[in-house]
C-alpha cells in the first residue's frame, strides 16, 4: 500500500508529532511519503527517522489563522481561489506518485486534498485533529467541513469521541487516539520530590486555547497556600498571539508573581519538564480535541489537573466506575483550578496513587502501536475500495 501523507506546515506541533511516532509505528509493508506545504523542523524531524518527505511551498496563506481563511463567507471564497492554483499542482504531482490513497493531516491540508484528491482520482483520508464546532472555528468553516465530510472523503479518522462529535453524518467515520511512542513511557517510581518547593507545571503552546491566563491567576491563589511553590509555562508562541503572551506576561507581574512563574520557552521534548514537576495541568477555557500532554503527564507518572471538557474527559474518566485518573476541574474557572491544585499539593500520595493507576491505564489504551493498527486498517479498507473501482471502470472501459 502506498500512502501519499499532506500537512500544510513544517512546524512541530502536537499533530505533527503525532504524525511522527506514528509513521514510526507502520508496518514496513506500507509506504509512506509525506508533501509539506512549508519547510519547518518536521522536515528533518521525518528524515531523522528515515521517511521521505518533499517540500511542495503553497505560498504564505499557509501561515493565515483559521479566521482570516474563513471567518466569512466572502474571506472563505477568496481563500479557495488561493488555494485552487496550489491544488492543481499537487493533482499532478499526486498523478505521478500513483499513491493508493491521498492521507491529510490538518484541517488546511484536509480542503486543499478536497480538490487535489479529485482530479487525481486518488481516494482521500482526512485526519481531523480540531473539533469542528463554533467555540472552535469560524462558523462559515464549520459549516463547510461537516458538509464536505458527509460526502468528499473516502473515510474520517477523528482523534476523539469529542472530534467525532462534532462531525455528524461523515463517511465512515473512525476515532483513533493519537499514541505515545515506547521511549517516552517512565518504568520506574517517580523520586519524591522536596513537597515545601513543589513545581506546578503547564505544557503546550502560548494561546488563549490552552489557558495561560487562567494558570497564572490560579497560581496567586495558589502560593497563599504554598507560599515554596514555583509554576511552570512550557511552550511557545504561534500563529499570531504574541499579544496573549504580552498579557500574561503582564498579569504575572500584576499578581507580583516573577519569582514564581517562569517561561521557558520551546522544549523538543517533555519528559525532562514532566519529571520535574509535582502536578501537570491542562487548563484550557475551551474543549479540547484531545489533549496529548495529558497522556505524556500520564505515562511519566505524573499527576493530571484537567478541565471538564472535550478529549480531557475521555482520556481522564473512568471505564470502570473508579475515580477519574485525574482530577476535572471547571473550564475557565482559575478559582476551582486554585482549589484543586492545593487539594492535591496537600495530599501528595494521594495525588501519587492516582498517577499510578492513570499510568497503568494510559500504557494499555494510547500505545502508539494500537493506533496504527486501528489506522492501517482504516487506510486497508479505503485502498480495497479504491483498487475494486478501479478495475470496474477497466471492465467497463474494455466492453466500450
């Protein structure tokens, strides 16, 4: 089987990673070469691990938010014919490749495979990591995905029940959780760490989605209570809110917090911050697809504050009846999060004794190596499909 992978960036993400370890996963049977849209550290990062990539530059609407793409009907017209000259182009190169199928990885990439896929007749695969809803996307994008997922794409995977959710109607639709690669699992207890100067710890980049702002205010709380406790903000600015990471900055200082809050920018990988820290938390106002750190907080053994919304939930809620594997706590509510990260710096074995379970249920339920069987067999059916249309057309042609 041969696979045709397209993202529109070249950046490192958490999709992109993502797509990384799972590449890593496949069978050698399959093959795989991924177009990127825009030169980036993915580049390297693939061919570090031995894929074949080919940079193909769309120009610099690749770089424009969702909301300059399509936050109007009239935005989102003038972004399609933009785009529909970068979409020929790949028809071609998609002609000469002969792929089995065409697999999209971002939402960019998931509209541009709509026409390229077509007129190269190749079968397409959209990858969907962002849930399709207005709290998300402009409302003019949402419309025209869920649309377009009910009839263009061969097959959907989403990465959650929560994506899934907000896809309705669409073509043979799949939930696939993003995996954890074997490297990244801690075997061994974790050290305990000195409780008077705990580090309270939040991963992911700068971005009013991911709830910086919410952190910082419930750190001032927070530090009443444990006056030794330090936090952390790992990660960096993206598409375009230098501005929101100017207002924590600012709010930081408000709450007379610079001794306490340190930024520390980009890491390449997590588990040197995570194993550093007594708590992880994941405080995002708004519900999230997924939520990857939460697993890599899970699988180092750490324990997971997390808002009550989106993938958190899922990956954080019992199967069984038992307490959540982390502790759930009110989207945007800094106060609850206060409460919650207090609650748990005062009971650090409690707070150990539930990481230890959510390590021993994320090891057996977000394997890197159980999604890509879950995705091969996705990309198996649509390929079937896609060779028995063919030889009908042939038969047909023949009797012409």
């Amino acid at each position: 089987m041969r696979v045709v992978i397209l993202d529109h960036t070249g950046a490192l993400g958490g999709a992109e990673l993502a797509l990384v370890r799972l590449l890593g996963a496949l069978d050698p049977e399959i093959e795989t070469r991924t177009i990127l849209m825009s030169a980036g550290p993915l580049v390297d990062e693939l061919r570090s691990h031995g894929h074949i990539v080919d940079v193909v530059p769309a120009g610099s609407w690749t770089g424009a938010t969702r909301h300059e793409l399509g936050g109007s009907r009239l935005s989102a017209a003038f972004s399609a014919l933009a785009v529909l000259p970068y979409s020929f182009r790949l028809a071609r190169t998609l002609r000469r490749m002969k792929p089995d199928l065409l697999c999209t990885a971002s939402l960019k990439a998931d509209l541009i495979g709509v026409v390229s896929a077509r007129l190269a007749g190749v079968p397409l695969v959209w990858h969907v990591h962002d849930r399709i809803a207005d709290d998300y996307l402009p409302k003019p994008l949402v419309g025209a995905v869920r649309r377009l997922a009910r009839w263009i794409p061969a097959a959907v995977v989403a990465n959650s029940l929560a994506t899934a959710a907000t896809l309705p109607g669409a073509r043979n639709l799949a939930v696939v959780a993003p995996g954890f690669a074997p490297e990244q699992v801690r075997h061994g207890q974790r050290e305990p760490g000195d409780d008077g100067h705990p580090v309270v710890g939040l991963i992911g980049r700068i971005s009013p989605t991911k709830g910086q702002m919410e952190f910082v205010r419930a750190a001032a709380i927070v530090r009443q209570a444990h006056p030794g406790a330090t936090f952390r903000i790992v990660g960096e600015v993206a598409f375009a809110e230098a501005e929101y990471e100017a207002a924590v900055r600012a709010k930081v200082e408000e709450l007379g917090l610079t001794d306490a809050v340190r930024f520390t920018g980009r890491v390449d990988t997590p588990d040197a911050e995570l194993d550093a820290m007594a708590l992880c938390v994941h405080a995002s106002p708004v519900p999230e697809p997924f939520g990857q750190v939460i697993v890599e907080a899970m699988i180092r053994r750490v324990p997971v504050i997390a808002t009550r919304a989106g993938g958190a939930t899922e990956i954080l809620e019992p199967v069984t009846g038992e307490e959540p594997l982390g502790r759930l706590v009110e989207p945007g509510d800094h106060e609850d999060l206060a409460r919650a990260i207090i609650d748990l710096l005062d009971d650090p074995v409690g707070a150990a004794a539930r990481a230890e379970r959510a390590w021993e249920s994320a090891t057996v339920r977000f394997p890197i190596e159980r999604s890509a069987r879950q995705v091969t067999a996705v990309w198996s059916s649509v390929a079937r499909a896609g060779a028995d249309r063919s030889a009908r057309r042939f038969r047909w042609a023949r009797r012409r």
